[in-house]
C-alpha cells in the first residue's frame, strides 16, 4: 500500500508544482541555516561594527 502511494506520488504530473516549491524552499532555509552556521555571521557583523565604531570615534 505505502509503496503504490510512493509510485503513484513520483508518477504523477498534477499538483506537483506545491510540493516540489515547498521542497526547494525547506532546501534554501536548511541552506542558508548552514551557511549562517558555517561562517559565523553573528562574529563577523560585530567585528565589522567594532571596526566601523573605532574608525567614526577616531575622526572626531
């Protein structure tokens, strides 16, 4: 029965616009969660703010 409904699923052309944008879209966020990760983004945006703060407090 499972394996029919996984059959009929792969096979079948309607309807399967919805389902193959909410595939891609869990995709790009599980990407994009990794890439955050990854780089440390959180460090690298207070770094350049630290940087940013230093170099205005210096010219005044």
């Amino acid at each position: 029965m499972m394996m029919d409904m996984l059959t009929r699923l792969i096979h079948e052309e309607e309807g399967a616009a919805a389902s193959e944008y909410a595939v891609l879209l869990a995709l790009v966020i599980v990407t994009v969660l990794i890439a955050l990760w990854l780089f440390d983004i959180r460090e690298a945006y207070n770094t350049v703010t630290n940087k940013v703060k230093n170099a205005t407090n210096n010219q005044t």
